[in-house]
C-alpha cells in the first residue's frame, strides 16, 4: 500500500505487498523486498536494495553517494537483507569502486543517527546502538553489537561476537569473541555472557579463554603468542578464527589495558 503523498519512481522495483507511508521518495534504481514497511520522509536512493519483512522508521536516507571526494559516479549498490530494522535519520552510503557495494546482513538493528559509509561489509545480527558513526571500508562480524555514540575508523575489522561499549573511538581490529572497553579502547575479557545466549558450551567459551589468556596475559609479543597457541592449544574452530583474523589484521588488534597507556603506545 502506497500513500498518494508519496513519490515512486516508475522504473522501481516494489514487492506488491510493501507499505510506503507519506512524503517519502523513492528513486528509480532501487528494490524492495516483500512484506517491508517504509515510513514517512524516507529518500532511498539509486543502487538501494532492500531485502523482506524490513522495517525503515521515518528520516533515514538510503543509497546516498559516497562522501568520498575519489568517488567519480560509477554504479554501485547500498544492499540491505532481510528483517533488517533501521531507525530514524539513519545514513547508509552506497559503495565505491573498491567493493562496488555496502552491504548489511540479515536481522540487524541499526538504531537512530547512526551512519554506515561507503564500502562496509556488516554481518548476520549485528546490533548498532544510536550514533555510532561507522567510516568506510570497515567489515563487521555477525552478531557484534556496538554501544551508542562510538566511532568506527576506517578500515578497522571487528570479529564476530564482539561487545564494544558505548563511546568507543574504535581505530584498531577487535577479535572475535571478546568485549572492547575502557579510553583506550582494550581488551575487556571474552564476551561469555553473549555466547552462552548464543549457544556455545562451556567447553567452547573456555578454549577461548586459553586463547586470550595466551595472548593479553603471557606477556609474549603477537607472533610468539600465535606460534604457542598453535603448538600448544587444541585445535577448534574458534582458535583458528582468532589466529586467522590477527593474522590478517591491517591495523593490528586493541591492546589490554594498562594504567597510563595512550592510543600512541
């Protein structure tokens, strides 16, 4: 059901059953999937796409360009999946040419004022608490949750399961599995209380004790600390995805906290 206030551009592409509330526009280059409701004062723009049974409260702006000054007007896409609930004056940039794409998972929240720039990857049933300012290129594992008014650099990496508190400047990769706290952001500890409500054992959330235990407590550099827990930790899944993402890390991952320390040390 559209309301007669609204603008659709003739060349979108609407599921019959999708529900357009007043005053919202609606460009030509965008799909919405079925069973989503649109509120008022909502602009989706081209290259937006919008997956099923998706909510978007009134004021967010979806598919803007890229606030990148190397964006030169290629065709790229703003993907959104299904269940995917977004709440007022949310910002969500399409991609540039780098990924082509920003893309959000299945089942997210993403609460009011936030921003996702161009180009970030978002995860299955992340949570973004209001104003967290998420810049370009930044990937995000499923079911990190992030507390309100934080800061997200570019290109930073956040592992899956992840707890950042509220206010967080976040310029470093966050592994999987813990909580991020404290001014510098640091090593909070493993987020056990978010993966017994997910279903890990006791047997798993302590293995990836062993792990951080390893790395944060021993005193060891990041290379010793992934050659000990290699020979000397069992092999999981878990283990292996930690040891994965430190690896691969461009920015290198949050430190523990120590008194004194500075985001220079």
């Amino acid at each position: 059901m559209t309301h007669p206030y609204t603008y659709i551009d003739p060349n979108a592409r609407i599921a019959p059953n999708v529900k357009i509330d007043p005053f919202t526009v609606i460009h030509g280059d965008v799909h919405i999937g079925e069973g989503t409701w649109i509120g008022s004062n909502v602009t989706i723009m081209d290259g937006t796409r919008i997956g099923k049974n998706c909510r978007v409260f009134p004021g967010a702006v979806l598919g803007a360009i890229p606030q990148d000054l190397k964006f030169a007007g290629e065709k790229t896409t703003a993907e959104i999946g299904d269940h995917v609930t977004i709440r007022e004056f949310v910002t969500i940039n399409r991609g540039t040419e780098d990924r082509g794409k920003t893309k959000i998972g299945n089942h997210c929240l993403i609460m009011a004022y936030s921003h996702i720039a161009h180009d970030c990857i978002i995860g299955n049933h992340c949570i973004m608490s209001n104003s967290v300012q998420v810049a370009g290129h930044v990937v995000m594992g499923d079911w990190a949750i992030v507390g309100g008014v934080s800061a997200i650099h570019q290109f930073v990496h956040i592992g899956q399961h992840t707890f950042i508190a509220g206010g967080s400047l976040v310029s470093k990769d966050v592994p999987p599995y813990i909580k991020a706290v404290r001014n510098p952001l640091s090593y909070g500890g493993v987020n056990s209380v978010g993966l017994k409500r997910r279903g890990f054992t006791i047997g798993q959330i302590n293995n990836i004790l062993d792990v951080y235990r390893t790395i944060y407590n021993k005193g060891f550099n990041t290379t010793q600390s992934l050659e000990f827990i290699e020979e000397e930790l069992s092999a999981t899944d878990e283990r292996d995805e930690i040891v994965t993402f430190i690896r691969e890390s461009g920015r290198g991952i949050i430190k523990r906290f120590t008194k004194g320390s500075t985001d220079d040390e």
